[in-house]
C-alpha cells in the first residue's frame, strides 16, 4: 500500500486527486495539508463523509510529515508555498509530484536542489494529462518543419487561475524553442508592436475554462493549429495519481511526466 500526502488539499485539484486516491486500491491517504480547514476533517469538507484525516496546517508540515511517514507527497497549490512543502518534503525523505504551476527560475531551482541533495525522486510537470503530453511532441515535430512560420500561442484557462501565461503554454513555447535553437518569446502584443521572429504567447482568462491551448504555425497562404483542450480536471488528477505511484520506485533525481509515460 503506497502512503500518499497531498498538499493543497482544500483546492480544485487536492480534492479532485484525494477522490483517485480513495478510488484506487493501492494507494492509502495518510495526510491531507492545506492553510484552509485545519483541524476538520478533509472527507467532510469534501461532502464525501468522515474519513478520519484532519487537514494538517502547513505551517506544521515537517511535524506532520515524521508523524504520517508518507511514501509520496503530491503538491497542487500556489508556486511559493509549493517551494516551502516541496523542501519540507525532501527534507523528511519523502517522494514528490509537484503539478503546482508559476515557479520563478529561482525558484525551481531550489526545489530541484533541494530533491537532488536528499536523494528522493520527483516529478514535476506544468501538466499531468497524456493528451498535452503527447501534444508537446507535436509541437516539436510540427516546428521542426515549419521552422520559418510564425509561431502564437494561445491559451485559456477559468477565471480562479492565479498565474499566467499557465505552465503547459510556458512548457510548449520551450519545447519549440529548443528545436529552432532558441526564440525570443513576446506575452501579449498592446500599441505599435511589428511582428519579429517571436512566439508570441496569448493567455486568455474566463468563466469555468479547464484549459485550452492551441499553437499556430501561420506561413503564407496557409496555417496549421495544433490544439488541447481539457474536458475534466480529471485527466490532470489520474496523470498525477499513475505519476505518484510511478515515483516510489524510480530512482532519486527529477523527473517529467514524459518518464512516467515512457514517451520520451
Ligand atoms: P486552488 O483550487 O486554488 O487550490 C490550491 C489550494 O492550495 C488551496 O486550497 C490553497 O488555499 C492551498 N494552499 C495555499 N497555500 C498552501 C500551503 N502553503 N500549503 C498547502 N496548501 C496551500 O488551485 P488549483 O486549481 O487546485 O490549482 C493548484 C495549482 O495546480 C496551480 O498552480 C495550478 O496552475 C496547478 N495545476 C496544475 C495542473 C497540472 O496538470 N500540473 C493541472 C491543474 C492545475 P487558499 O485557497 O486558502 O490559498
């Protein structure tokens, strides 16, 4: 039985992934952390019944995590406090899936640190679902040959999204970028703004929007639009839930939802 935390628990996604956990028959939810709800009870507060799981403060994250003795700590909540359960997580030997999106450079890097010096496994992935896993392939497949096209990306996501442009359109610009040897990137377009070389990045935000991303390659007389759209946070909650299984027996170092599927 694989012993799972998850922090951001209270969140769209926390519960959406706490459901999975519960659902699946090898997988035990020890801890449930957030900054919302502490102390009631997360099956509750998830209308789902009593499970016996109090919310843990994060605050008391290293406590509860030598108290649990989690295998994998899954985090979907806001870049800096990902950065704080991620650390408290290495720290206590504990696995991670990291899904949270927004981390700055410096900020990635001192998870990554962090994961390396203690010698757990993580995976961190701007997006769980196969589909936009598969479709990052296509974008480079796509721009390799059509290296002399202009490249938009266009994403949208609901109104509640904090960051911007989202992780998957960030991770999509850095997949074509890499495979045209490197691209200035423009967010956004406002006044006298002539058109360069640039993948220009669009991110639009409304309603209940789960996530759409779509990438034009436009040349002359025709345009190709490879898109995603997401149905369900679900697909993003199963990726999440197979990528924490995956994780407590992969070997230390960090690693990206592509290794999990094995479509690298
Ligand atoms: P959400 O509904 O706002 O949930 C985030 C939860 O984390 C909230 O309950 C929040 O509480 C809580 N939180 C804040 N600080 C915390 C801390 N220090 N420790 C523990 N919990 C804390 O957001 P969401 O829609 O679930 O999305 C969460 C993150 O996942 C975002 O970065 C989003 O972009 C990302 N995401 C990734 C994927 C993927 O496939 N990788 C898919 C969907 C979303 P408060 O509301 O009180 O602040």
């Amino acid at each position: 039985m694989i012993k799972v935390a998850v922090t951001g628990a209270c969140g769209r996604m926390g519960m959406l992934i706490i459901e999975n956990i519960l659902r699946s028959g090898d997988m035990k939810l020890v801890t449930a952390i957030d900054v919302t709800n502490t102390g009631k009870d997360i099956g509750e507060v998830m209308r789902q019944g009593k499970l016996d799981v109090p919310v843990g403060d994060a605050k008391d994250i290293d406590n509860i995590l030598k108290m649990s003795k989690p295998d994998v700590l899954i985090d979907f909540t806001i870049a800096g406090a990902a950065v704080k359960n991620v650390t408290a997580s290495a720290r206590n030997k504990v696995n991670l899936v990291v899904g949270t999106t927004g981390f700055t450079q410096e900020q990635r890097k001192l998870m990554e640190d962090a994961i390396k010096s203690s010698g757990v496994a993580a995976v961190i992935a701007p997006n769980f679902s196969i589909g936009v896993n598969v479709f990052w392939g296509l974008l480079a497949e796509a721009a390799k040959r059509l290296s002399d096209f202009d490249i938009e990306i266009i994403e949208a996501h609901h109104n509640q999204k904090k960051d911007a442009p989202s992780g998957t359109a960030l991770k999509a610009a850095e997949v074509i970028s890499k495979t045209l040897g490197g691209k200035e990137m423009v967010y956004g377009r406002h006044g006298i703004s002539p058109r360069q070389k640039e993948i220009g990045i669009h991110a639009v935000r409304g309603g209940d929007i789960v996530g759409d991303h779509t990438v034009l390659f436009a040349g002359d007389g025709e345009r190709i639009e490879i898109k995603h759209q997401a149905h369900s946070r679900q697909a993003f909650a199963k990726g999440a839930v197979t990528a924490a299984e995956w994780v407590c027996s992969a070997r230390p170092g960090v690693y990206e939802m592509a290794d999990v599927l094995g479509i690298k």
